[in-house]
C-alpha cells in the first residue's frame, strides 16, 4: 500500500516512524521534532502565538486563555501546502485545543479545498488508550503486524514495571504540567504514575488537566513533585523548575523533580512508556528499572 500521510501531531509523527512509515510523510507541525528526521520534512502547521521573544509561564498562560476565550485557534494550517501534498491521511486530534490544530478545523479547510484526505483524531484518555492509538494508525496505513507487535512490546514493558514496584510502599505524587498558574497533569499521567508505584494526588486518570491553587497544593503533601511542563525540554523543565524550590507550599522535604514533559510525559505517544520507566526509577530507585538517562534531573 503506497499511502502519504500528514501528521499534525507530535505523536502522531513518532507513531508513523515507529511503524516504519517515515517515508510516507509529507507533511509535519512545526513541533515534530522525534525523530530527528522529522525536521527535514515539510511544515503545514505552525503557531499563532509570539515567537520571536521569550514568554514566562504566566505570559503563555495567559496568551492561551484569551485565544481560548476568543474563540481563536492557537495553531495555523497550511491548508495550501497539504493540498499540493494531496495527502491519503491526516492523523489529528480533538482532545485538546492547546496541544493542536483540533480535528473538525482541519476538516472546514479541507472541504472549502476540494480534498479528499482522511482525517484520523487520535484522543487517547488513558495510558492504554495512547498505546492503543498505534494500533489505530497501523489499521489506517495497513500496518497492522506492525503495530500489533509494537503495541504488544510496550504493554509488556509497563507490567514489567508494575511489577517491580508492586510489593513496594507508593509514595505520594503530583504532576504539575504548568507552574504559574499551576496545573496538574491529566489525562494518561495519573495511570503513568500508577503504573510506576506512586499514589497520584489532585488528579483523576482520563481527566483533563485543571488549574490548581496553591493552598490546594500545600493540602496534598505530596512526598514527591514531577515537574512536567507541556512541551518543554530537560533543560526548560529544570531552568523553571528551579523557581518553583523557593515556593513554600512545596514544602522543604518534599523532592522536587524536573522532567523532559515534551519527549516522555505531554505527547501521547510510544516514548510514555519510557516516561513510565523514569518515574519507576524517581519513585522506587533501587526496583532495578532501566530508564533513559535524560528524562528527568532532581532538584531537591
């Protein structure tokens, strides 16, 4: 099956290279950077928010909110540049309209076009969920062999973790996936942490995330903080993660962690597994986990 396919999701980008697809790409968001090969590819999805100078957390929090409250969408399409693709596929998502172009827009663009492309939304709720968006990829691109062995490895993987932490006490954890203001991480994060033997506070698995306040965060007593900023590097997480130490609510004893929220925790794809396996290794460090080495720096 000879299929081109335009992804407008980091995930979704990684799930068509891990089933051998890359080739069949012809277009990309601007944020698909994994694997590396991705950004050579044609970009047909860009943001509408300021670039060109650094943003705080607070300035982004509250660009988002006023386009949200707009009614204005966060992400440009291309829609010129995916019709002289003529893609066969365009794998999107309607789970969040921060993370990108919601699927129904990219849907109008395509009608007022003339193209005939078939529009996937991959909106995973759980952790089993975003594994289970490969298999959904691989029956659109007939990969289905393919993604059921990839599928089959990666569950493998996380019971293996759920079992070397089983017998072990499960110390209390807080995602945050934004620090001013602060949100907790949603949706499959809560079953990341479960999965990993910690005890997941101010979240409910498959919920969205929500904004928290700080007394609702000093209340929790979490034993352990998991900094995930979405979409931020190792070295943005511990660039803003070292100002959230000087928050009291926190409190003093509590360890406080850094993590690379944009490769293992805020894109739902194959590489949550691996963010599976550095929590393992935060929470229970002598469980014999193996991680990669570059997901999270503790910074108290």
């Amino acid at each position: 099956m000879s299929v081109k396919i335009v992804s407008l999701l980091p995930s979704a980008t990684e799930i068509v290279f891990a089933l051998g697809l890359g080739d069949a790409l012809v277009g990309v968001s601007f944020e698909c950077d994994y694997p590396p090969e991705a950004q050579s590819l044609p970009i047909v999805s860009g943001t509408a928010l300021p670039i060109d100078t650094p943003m705080s957390a607070a300035e982004i929090d509250a660009e988002v909110s006023t386009r949200v409250a707009a009614d204005e969408s966060i992400y440009s399409l291309d829609a010129e540049r995916i019709r002289a693709a003529a893609p066969d596929v365009i794998l999107a998502q309607d789970l969040c309209a921060v993370c990108a172009v919601p699927s129904g827009a990219v849907e109008e663009a395509l009608d007022i076009l003339g193209c005939r492309a078939e529009v996937v939304s991959l909106d995973p709720g759980s952790l089993d969920d975003v594994i289970g968006c490969i298999g959904r990829v691989g029956g659109v691109v007939d990969r289905q062999a393919e993604a059921a062995a990839l599928m089959a490895n990666l569950r493998e993987r996380v019971e293996r973790v759920r079992a070397a932490v089983s017998a072990r006490p499960r110390p209390r954890a807080l995602a945050l996936e934004w620090s001013d203001p602060p949100f907790n991480g949603g949706h499959w994060v809560p079953d990341m942490i479960d999965a990993a033997g910690g005890e997941s506070v101010l979240s409910i698995p498959g919920a969205r995330s929500r904004r928290l306040t700080w007394a609702e965060i000093a209340d929790a007593a979490a034993d352990v903080v998991l900094f995930m900023p979405c979409g931020y590097s190792l070295d943005d997480a511990v660039r803003e993660g070292t100002e959230l130490m000087a928050r009291p609510e926190l409190g003093s004893d509590t360890q406080l962690w850094a993590l690379a929220g944009d490769a293992y925790f805020s894109r739902p794809g194959p590489r949550v597994v691996d963010g599976v396996e550095i929590l393992g290794t935060i929470l229970h460090p002598g469980a014999g986990i193996t991680a990669p080495p570059d997901g999270a720096v503790r910074l108290r």
